[in-house]
C-alpha cells in the first residue's frame, strides 16, 4: 500500500462516491 499511495486515495474517493450514490 506504501508503494501505491495514489491507489488509496481513488479507492477512498471511489467509495465516498458509491456511498453518495446510495
């Protein structure tokens, strides 16, 4: 996770989106 801290931070927003949504 350390080498891809760009992929944490769209699962983050991927999942605030997903909850917006719901």
């Amino acid at each position: 996770m350390n080498r891809t801290p760009w992929n944490t931070a769209v699962l983050k927003r991927v999942t605030l989106k997903m909850i917006q949504v719901l």
